[in-house]
C-alpha cells in the first residue's frame, strides 16, 4: 500500500528514498510517501545545498550519506532494531538552476511502526535545512522490537493445541489468532488470564512460566 500525500520531486530521490525503506523493511506494512516541498535559492553554490541538506537529515534520522560522491542527493533513515528494520527514511535532492539551485524533499515512513508521519519528518527536514525552530519529530533510539519468546506479558508466538505439531496457532502482536485453515480470532491477556475469542469466548489461564495456556482449550508454545 502506498500513500501519496504531496508530488512534486525528482525521480532520482524518490527511487533513492523508497529503496532505502523497502530495503529495510521487515514485514509488509503501508508506507508512506510525502513529496512537493521544494526551495529555489537565487544565488548559492551547490555545495552550500549539501552541506545543508546533510546537515538537516544528521538532525533528524540517524544514518546519512550521499548516494554517490559529487551527485548532490543526500539520504537518511531513521534508528534500525537489530535486524536492520527503519521505518523512517528521506532524501533531499540539490540541484543547479542559474547562479543559484532548486532542492527538493522527499520522506518516506512506514505505518504502523513510525512514530511520526511522512509529512511531519519533510517538515522538519525543511525547518533544519532553513534554520527554523521546530517542533522535535519523537524518534526513539531504538524502534520498540516487537515481543518474542516465552514472555510472560504477551502470547506472541506459535503455539500448538493440546500439544499437536499439526495443530498449530500464530499469536500476533495485535492481539489475533490464527489456526492452521485459517480462521481467526482474537486474544487477551490481563495478568495470567487469557481471553480466548475462537469459536466462542472461553477463559483461560497462562502459567508462570509463560509456555502453558490451560482450560478448556489448551495451547503449549513454541519458544
């Protein structure tokens, strides 16, 4: 899924920002992609662009570069986990127009998992690039990973039905359940109490230890 909210860009740093997030991505997600904003400065040299347009991507995202030494398309992407998943990424394009040059800026962010949109990180981008005070984008160090294991604080994970390799069910992070044929449904947990909806709602109990799921249905999970 692709969201355009603005365009008006080069083709080079819209390929340069969307590969930069694709190539990170972890799992499908919608992206979002904002484009159009875009300087021209009458008089300046081009490398009075990049040195700008690096220094407001160092501000706002984490890893920057040029993506090829002279080609004046700088990039940046936002704090990886450690499977070298961003879900932030941007690129900001300088390019001669008379005794001047015309920049332009292109943000991609990934939704769920970005905690601002894409239009907010090209807003910033251009704050930082003019000098402006802004509002701080909310970047965590390190995006949250999503919970894995035999956690006692969620049921993420595969667990198998009265223990059968063939009964297998996927627990997502989202709170749904979904069993071999595919039919879904829905799981809560408050404490050590599961509320299972799948076929009806029972009410079951998770044990200490976080591998057991006991009552009417009975799950153990694959850690």
């Amino acid at each position: 899924m692709l969201v355009i909210r603005r365009f008006r860009l080069g083709a080079a740093a819209t390929v340069a920002v969307v590969a930069l997030l694709a190539s990170t991505a972890a799992t499908p997600a919608a992206v979002q992609l904002s484009v159009g904003i875009r300087l021209v400065v009458a008089s300046g040299a081009i490398e009075t662009c990049s040195s700008k347009a690096k220094a407001a991507l160092s501000a706002e995202l984490s890893t920057v570069g040029e993506t090829s030494p002279g080609t004046a398309i700088w990039f940046g992407y936002g704090a990886t986990d450690s499977e070298g998943h961003a879900t932030s990424a941007a690129a900001i394009h300088c390019f001669p127009v008379d005794k001047g040059y015309e920049v332009t800026f292109t943000c991609s962010v990934e939704q769920p998992g970005s905690p601002f949109n894409a239009d907010q990180l090209c807003k910033g981008l251009d704050d930082k690039f003019q000098g402006r005070a802004g509002t701080p984008l909310t970047l965590p160090a390190t995006p949250t990973p999503v919970p894995t294991g035999c956690a006692l604080n969620n049921l993420v994970g595969t667990w198998l039905m009265n223990n059968s390799q063939s009964q297998k069910f996927v627990f997502t992070v989202d709170g749904e359940i979904t069993d071999p044929q595919g039919v879904s449904g829905n799981w809560n947990l408050d404490g050590n109490t599961v509320t299972l909806t799948y076929y009806g709602t029972s009410t079951l109990k998770l044990s200490p230890d976080g591998k057991q799921i006991t009552g009417s249905k009975n799950f153990t999970r694959q850690c």
